[in-house]
C-alpha cells in the first residue's frame, strides 16, 4: 500500500470518528428524535466508496495524468449513483424521518467529498512540481 493511500486512510478516519463523535452528541442530546439506525450504514458506505475511489484515482493519477481527469469524473459519477441508489431504496423502504435522512446523507457526501477533492488536488499539485523538476 502507498503511502499516499496510507495517509489518506488515516486522515478519512480521523473525519470519520470525528463524524462519529458529533453524531453521537447531536442525536443523543439535542436531536434525539431525529436518530436513525441506519445513519451508521451511511457512515459505512461513505468511507467505503471514498476510500475505493481515492485509491483508483491515485493510481490513475500515477500512471497518466491526462487520463485522470476523465476517470475523475467517472468516479465521482459512480459515487453519485451508487450513494443516490441507497437514498431510493431506503426512502422506498422507509419513508420515517426522511428529512432527517437526507440531511444527514448530504452532511456526509460533503464531508466526505471534501476531505477526497482536497487530498486529491494536494496529489496532484505534487506530481506536477516533480515533474517540473
């Protein structure tokens, strides 16, 4: 595993307990009635899919640049997809809270998306000033 990898484990991690931690005092004392089991699952799918699309988009990024940036783009529209399918099938099962839900769902693609792009332009940014050099 790279150590580009390595890093950006550790880093959506740390998000990823913070986000755990802030859930947890939100909904615990402020928003309680607004809990959804299913939030954990969110959190999950989140941090699957980013850290899958971050390492195909740093491997991508190693092996040919111009490439990237289209596969960027599939990636992100695969997660889009992907993270818009659970919100069909979850509001189709249940539609409970669904306000709640869906904040919640855009809380963590925010987050999470974020973190990605940020640590996928600081890659990149790199890769140039080597080859720069």
């Amino acid at each position: 595993m790279s150590s580009e990898i390595q890093k950006f484990l550790i880093k959506i991690s740390l998000v990823s307990i913070a986000l755990i931690v802030v859930g947890f005092i939100v909904f615990k004392w402020f928003l309680a009635d607004y809990y959804l089991p299913v939030y954990s699952i969110a959190l999950v799918l989140f941090y699957a899919f980013t850290v899958c699309a971050h390492a195909w988009q740093l491997n991508l990024a190693k092996k040919n640049l111009a490439k990237f940036a289209r596969m960027n783009m599939v990636a992100t529209f695969l997660k889009l997809i992907v993270y818009a399918a659970f919100i069909v099938i979850y509001l189709s099962v249940s539609t409970e809270k669904a306000i709640a839900f869906v904040i919640v769902v855009m809380i963590l693609y925010i987050v999470y998306t974020t973190v990605e792009v940020a640590s996928l332009t600081k890659f990149i940014r790199t890769l140039n000033q080597k080859s720069k050099d």
